[in-house]
C-alpha cells in the first residue's frame, strides 16, 4: 500500500514538472514508448512501472480531453491488476484541483487551476528537513516517517534517473 501512494504521488510531481518543461513533447514520446515496452512483460515489477507510467502521462494531459481516455486505460489497468495508486492518484488530482466561479448578469465562467500549496521547508526540534504539501497530506504521508530513499525519489529524482532504473531510457 505505501509504494502504492509513493508511485502516485511521484506520478503527479513528475508530471506537474514536464508539464512546465521545454521538453515535454520528448518526455511524452519517451513515455509513451516505456509503456508501449512493459506492456509487453508481465512480470509485478512491470506491471507497477507500467501504471506508474500511465498515471504520469495522465498528469501531463491532465488539463487536456486526452485526460479523461489516459484515466480511464489507467483505472482499466489498475483494476485488472488489483493495484491501488490510481485511486490514490485520483484523491491528488480531486484536492489539487481548484474550481473558480466567475459568475455576473451576461457570463458564467469556471476556471479551473491546479494547486500544490507547498508549505516549505519547516525546522523540527530534530534540525531535520520537514516536507509539508498538499498532494503529500492528503494521501497521509508525513515526511518524517519517510526513509532519506523515499524523499530522494519524490523530490530529487529525475524521470531519465526513473526510465534508465527500469532500462528503458
């Protein structure tokens, strides 16, 4: 259950940088390939890197129509093989998602933003660094009961480091 919520959560900070990157159209290419590549295997390991790439492509064109059919082949997926980081994934997506109305007498307008309020960098009484985020609170990790390991892979570890772990970069 807890890499479960670590591939989701990773899912959704990967996804939210190539969004914002010059090479997003490479890293959707180089995505698309990794799945199309585990597909092929069915061994467990393969499975879970397949979904983790599904669910980081549907973060990518998650304020795109190609959201709604990636989602759809990743719940698909993740049913047939009984894992859990869709769901989780679907519980970031819900509260990242901010809905604005804009409502007056001749328009009606809802725009939608997605929002990881980052708190920062807090000081424990340990001098340790403390991670405190939205998407990281609502699938009920604290960063301090997370290994130094865990905290790499989430926050530092690139998606080439990720693909060439799995030999597919």
């Amino acid at each position: 259950m807890y890499q479960q919520q670590l591939i989701a959560l990773k899912a959704f900070y990967l996804g939210r940088r190539i969004v914002n990157s010059i090479q997003k159209t490479q890293a959707i290419e180089k995505i698309n390939k990794a799945i199309a590549t585990l597909s092929s295997l069915n061994d467990t390991k393969s499975i879970k890197r397949q979904l983790f790439y599904m669910l980081l492509l549907s973060e990518v064109f998650r304020n795109e129509g190609e959201s709604i059919e990636l989602r759809k082949n990743a719940l698909e997926f993740s049913k047939k093989f009984s894992l859990d980081a869709y769901e989780y994934y679907m519980r970031l997506v819900a509260a990242t998602t901010t809905t604005q109305q804009i409502n007056d007498i001749a328009n009606f307008a809802k725009i939608s933003r997605i929002s990881n309020d980052r708190v920062g960098y807090d000081w424990d009484v340990y001098h340790e660094d403390v991670y405190h985020d939205d998407a990281m609170s609502i699938l009920g990790l604290d960063s301090k009961k997370l290994s130094g390991k865990n905290l790499k892979f989430l926050f530092n570890t690139s998606m080439k480091e990720i693909m060439t772990s799995h030999q597919l970069w």
